[in-house]
C-alpha cells in the first residue's frame, strides 16, 4: 500500500474575551463557553467548504493575548482529495 501524500495549511481564530470580564462568574464562563462553540462550528464549515474541503484537524493550540485567545490549527488532506466525490 503507498504511502499517502498529505498537503497542510494552518488556520486560526480569535475570540475577543474582554466582554466576558471575570470568567469566575458561572454567567461569564458560559459566554465564554459559546464563543468557544461558535468558533468551533466556523471551524466546522471551514473544513468543510474552503478549496473543496476533505480538511482534518491534526493539532490545535489556544494562546491568550491580552483580552483574545487566539486558537490555531493544523490542518491535513490527502493531496488531490478535494477532487473526489
């Protein structure tokens, strides 16, 4: 079986978490927490859609920057892919 040939990218978001305030609150950890899911579901539509889709996340990272965490991921698809049914 051949080795298959991947091709990569990076993609990122960022959360803007200065509404959130003092996320020690249970209200403004669940903002928190719907950022986090809308930005997942971007995601989800990203791999889906940009250059004909077929994307897998192979690592993600979350940084915090002064008031946005800033995610990053590692995309993969088996080169050509895209063109496949």
């Amino acid at each position: 079986m051949d080795t298959p040939i991947y091709e990569y990218m990076h993609h990122q978001d960022i959360i803007d978490i200065a509404e959130a305030g003092n996320l020690k609150t249970p209200q403004k950890a669940a903002a928190l927490v719907q950022r986090l899911g809308e930005s997942g579901n971007r995601l989800t539509d990203f791999l889906m859609d940009f250059e004909g889709g077929r994307f897998e996340v192979i690592s993600d990272s979350l940084l915090k920057h002064g008031d946005m965490l800033v995610i990053s991921y590692l995309l993969r698809r088996i080169a050509g892919q895209q063109n496949m049914p």
